[in-house]
C-alpha cells in the first residue's frame, strides 16, 4: 500500500489565512493521522515511508493531542505481535525517535509510561539486533527516563554483553541518561571507571566511555572525581595522541559546566601547550579557542596567557599551529578590557604581527586583531589609559604606514571593516 497523495499536501507549507487555517488544523491533523494509522496497520508489508511521515506530522502539529497517540502507536508498533516485528521496521521507527526526541516533554505520564513498557520488553528478546535498536531508543528517550530507576537498571544489565555492538549501543543509552539525570550520573560513575581500568576491554570501548565522562559535573563532588580521574588518565604510558585528546576535551567540558574549576584548567591547558605532539598542541589550543569563543569562560583568562599565546604565534613553525593561535588571540579581542590589559603591558612586541599582514593564511586574521586593536586604541574609554600615548601612538601610525605599504586588501580592510580612520 503506497503512500495516498493527499498526505504530502496536507503535510505542505499552509497557504490559507492564519484564521482559516486555525479551523482546519485539528481537523487535518486528525485527518493525517487516521490515514497514517490506516496505512501502517492495515498494510500487508512494512511500509517505512509511512512511518517516517510522522516526522514531519509531529513537526507540523506539535501538541500534546497528537504527540501521546504517535508515539503509543510507534511503541505498539516497534512491539510487534508477538515480538515478531522485523528489524528494519524498528530501524525505521528509531528514525523517528531520532528525528522527533524534542517533541516527547509534551508525553503526559500515563502515555509514557506505556510507551517505555512496549519498548523496553524487546530488551528480553533473544535477538540482538532488536536490543541493539531498543537501546538506541531508549538513549533518544533519556528525557523521560532521568527518574526511571527500573528502566536505567535494564539498560545497565546489558553492558556485559559479548556482542560489541550492543555494548556500545549501550554506551550511547548511558551517555544520553547522564547528560539528563545527576543520580543516574552519580550511580553509574564506578562502572565508567571500571570499564576504563578494565585491561579486557577495548580500546574503542574504553574510548567511549571516556567520552561519557564529560556529562558527569552535576554537583561539585561528581565533578572532582571526574576531573582527577581524568588527569590521572594522563599520566598512562599506553596513551596515543587520540586517548589524549579526548581526556583534554572532556577536562576541558568538565571546567565549562562547572566554573568553579575553570581557573586552574586553563592553567593546566597553558602547561601542557609544549606536549610533544603537534597533534596534542592542535588539540588543547582548540580547547583554548572553545573557551574564548564564550563569555562566560572568556573572563576567566589573565594577560600572561595572552602573552603566551602571542609567543606562540611568533614561534611556532607549523602553519596550522600558527594560525590557531591567532585565531585564540582574536577570540582574546572581543573582551576589551582583558585586551586592553595586554596590550597596554606588551604594545611594543605587536610589531612582530606585521610580517603576517600579507601572509596568504594569516594575511585575514591578522588584519583582523590589528583593526581591533586600531579600534580599541581610538576607543574614549580606553585611549587615555594607554601607557606611554606618544608611543603608542607612534607604533599604531607605524602599523598603518605599514598597511599602506603592503596590500591594498589589507589597508581596505581595517577602513571597511572597522571604519577606523587613518590618522590617530
């Protein structure tokens, strides 16, 4: 049974006035759904295209009216009779939850909890692929599973399992649960660590679950284990340059939840810039930019790591490494009192910054900071607490002599950008 074609009009962009559409909205809705309902139930094969039609009916008619029957029916549906639903029907239905998990706050509890019992009985069946689908499910369902005991317990039950992909569709459900629920995050901590010690497991596994403990900072003690464990990872001689790239990002989300950690991070991120690896060096200063790309981890940074950073700039002789730096260090610009900060101890050294100016990588980036920094010197809350004015004045004249002289996109680009005259 095909798809009947009035289904994608009625599902199409509504032309009719907002008055003439609010009378016919339940009413196509309702249309809709008994259609899809009809066409599913009553087909002799599996009708996937059918099944993925309610995304797009949920996204139209978002309410609660419609979203507690669609999703009873896809829980009946992934049930199947007599547990005999075949796979790709599921694999189809886990589409849905997939596409449509942000409609399920609208759930009342008794749907929920009916939902949750058909999907979760597939859990006992002897087939591993249909457990592998109902853990992925159940992970796009974390929402409405934060304070469900009883179910985070049967999900946890299958961690053992000698098929690797249920494992890890198991450790998708459990990172889905942690980002939601600070018991569920609290009771499964231990297990994590176990798994991470566990020298049977592998190291994809292991990786994994790594990766889950980014999610576990909802109350300060949570968060501390977290990180100290996490550093004491570090400190393995088994470790390649991915394992410890991911540590660092998962330290480096730790701090972002939770402030309080914030300060000594990005000190333990500036310490470890001279790591060995180009790899691990590209990696923190990645978690450097995360962290100045925000405004509420930006204040957390001093002058010192300015500097360090335009050290780098300067030293660095790989060019991806150069020109993550200097992208730091315009991320730096946008709190100007930070910036002001730097550049009123350090004005001297910013003439190093003009070799890059008509460089082809870094010839944009660097036109970038310089305007800034033109921008916030000619700034009346700043300009008169400059150190040493004349001077300055005479450096930032010297850098726009040096701009004349360079490209005619560069001098363009601090005057269209910025506006920021010539003269100072």
């Amino acid at each position: 049974m095909s798809i009947p074609s009035s289904l994608p009009i009625l599902l199409a962009d509504n032309k009719q006035s907002s008055t003439e559409y609010e009378e016919d909205l339940c009413q196509d809705a309702l249309s809709i759904f008994l259609e899809l309902q009809k066409i599913i139930d009553q087909s002799d094969k599996e009708n996937h295209e059918a099944i993925l039609y309610i995304i797009k009916f949920l996204d139209k008619y978002p309410f609660p009216i419609f979203v507690n029957p669609a999703f009873l029916k896809l829980a009946e549906w992934f049930l199947g009779n007599n547990l005999i639903a075949r796979n790709t029907l599921r694999s189809t239905i886990l589409k849905v939850f997939q596409k449509s998990s942000h409609h399920l706050i609208r759930l009342n509890q008794a749907t929920c909890d009916a939902a949750l019992k058909k999907i979760t009985m597939v859990l006992y069946s002897n087939d591993p692929t249909a457990r592998i689908l109902t853990l992925r499910i159940l992970g796009y369902m974390s929402q409405v599973l934060y304070d469900r005991v009883d179910i985070q317990h049967s999900v946890l039950q299958h961690i053992n399992s000698t098929n690797t992909e249920e494992v890890n569709a198991v450790l998708f459900a459990i990172d889905k649960i942690c980002e939601r629920s600070s018991t569920f995050a609290n009771n499964v901590i231990d297990l994590l660590i176990s798994i991470i010690q566990d020298d049977q497991r592998s190291p994809t596994v292991k990786l994994k679950t790594i990766k889950i403990l980014r999610h576990i900072h909802h109350t300060y003690p949570l968060a501390e284990k977290s990180i100290q464990f996490c550093k004491n990872l570090l400190t393995e001689s088994n470790n390649d340059d991915e394992r410890t790239a991911t540590i660092f990002r998962v330290l480096t989300i730790l701090a972002k939840k939770s402030l309080v950690h914030m300060p000594s991070h990005i000190n333990f991120l500036f310490d470890n810039l001279d790591n060995k690896s180009q790899a691990i060096q590209y990696s923190i200063l990645e978690d450097i930019l995360m962290l100045t790309k925000k405004e509420n981890t930006l204040t957390f940074f001093q002058p010192n790591h300015i500097l360090v950073i335009f050290h780098k700039i300067i030293d660095y002789n790989e060019e991806i490494l150069k020109l993550k730096a200097l992208n730091i260090l315009y991320s730096f610009t946008n709190n100007k009192d930070l910036y002001f900060s730097f550049l009123n101890q350090y004005m001297d050294l910013f003439q190093k910054l003009f070799e890059f100016i008509t460089h082809y990588n870094y010839g944009i980036i660097t036109c970038k900071i310089l305007a800034k920094s033109i921008e916030l010197y000619n700034d009346a809350s700043y300009s008169s607490q400059f150190h040493g004015t004349g001077s300055t004045k005479l450096l930032l004249n010297q850098l726009v002599n040096e701009l004349d002289n360079k490209t005619t996109f560069s001098r363009n680009y601090v005057r269209r950008k910025k506006k920021i005259p010539f003269s100072i």
